[in-house]
C-alpha cells in the first residue's frame, strides 16, 4: 500500500479495480484541518485522464507495472503489431487503445510497453520524438506580425504548427507529451 501523501510523478497504483499512473500531484494543507492531496492521473486501461481528491493518510494499492522493450512494427489496421525485442514474441494492441500515439509511431521504432500481470496496458513514448517533415507550405510574406507559425505535415502523417523557417525534408522534435514542435533534430 501506498499512503497518497507519497504520490508523485511517474507512480502506479490501483483504484476501484482501475491502473492509474500519476502526471502531477499537488499537497495542500489548510490551518488545523488534514492535508488534502489532489493528483492528476492517467487511466493505462482506457487512456482518460481525470484528477482525483484524497484526505491525506489514506492509502492506495500500488500496481506492479512491468516495462518490457519492443519494436513498433506496423499498423494493420484494427490492430497494431509489436515485437519483443529479447523473445521476438509479437503482441497486438488494438488501435482504439493508441490512438494519441500512433502521432509519433514510424515502423522500427523501439517503444516501452507496459504491462500489468500479462495485460498490455498501453506504450510509452520518449518525451520528444524526431519526425521527417513531409509537407511544408511556403511561408507567405507579410504573415509575420509577431511568432509566424505555419501548419507542416510529418512522416507519420500528424500535422504540428512550427515557424516558417522549417522546410521538406527536415528533421524536426516533437514533444509526444503536449504534440508540440520543440525543435529541429
């Protein structure tokens, strides 16, 4: 058991027959009263994120959440196909449950997946990720009052607003946490 007191940034635990991991958790404590712990959290079943209350001293059940290295393959529609990089055991994971990461997935990528017993919860992308630019309109002149930014295409087809110096056939980072351009690569 975990008190929430010791929720922070990364931890797992188990809630009402949910696996939830923690984005950010905020302690406040207000005169004479408990303290309270409010912590936004990501459900690795079905992908929602909510924010949940607790009185502080309460406890949660942590979750033992196995990381395994695989291979992204390719998207065959209904599902996608992963390779375990030690056993090369291939696993589906429907698409319904990736449909964020799929922005930032390119065949032969390395992903971490994570597991909890031997249910595939989701996969874990690296913070930012380099993509191939495709599509690149030419920046229009007169269109740069303050910050220009201009709508490119990347390889995995996701459309992310860059300054208008970005070019076809670059290389651009994208964060996969917020899908914003960070930088070229």
């Amino acid at each position: 058991m975990i008190n929430v007191n010791d929720l922070k940034s990364g931890t797992t635990f188990q809630l009402e027959g949910n696996i939830y991991v923690v984005l950010e958790a905020q302690h406040s404590k207000q005169g004479r009263g408990q303290a309270n712990v409010k912590v936004k959290v990501k459900d690795l079943r079905t992908g929602s994120t909510t924010i949940k209350s607790f009185t502080g001293g309460e406890k949660v059940e942590k979750a033992m959440i196995d990381k395994v290295n695989m291979d992204y393959l390719y998207n065959a529609g209904e599902v996608v196909i992963l390779m375990d990089q030690e056993t090369f055991e291939q696993i589906e994971i429907p698409v319904e449950n990736l449909k964020w990461e799929l922005n930032f997935l390119k065949e032969g990528q390395k992903v971490l997946v994570r597991k909890f017993e031997q249910e595939v919860l989701d996969i874990e992308l690296p913070v930012n990720v380099n993509l191939l630019v495709t599509e690149s309109p030419d920046a229009v002149k007169g269109n740069t009052a303050q910050a220009a930014q201009k709508k490119v295409t990347v390889e995995t087809g996701y459309i992310v607003e860059t300054p208008l110096f970005i070019k076809e056939g670059e290389v651009i980072s994208i964060s996969t946490e917020t899908g914003k351009y960070v930088g070229r690569a």
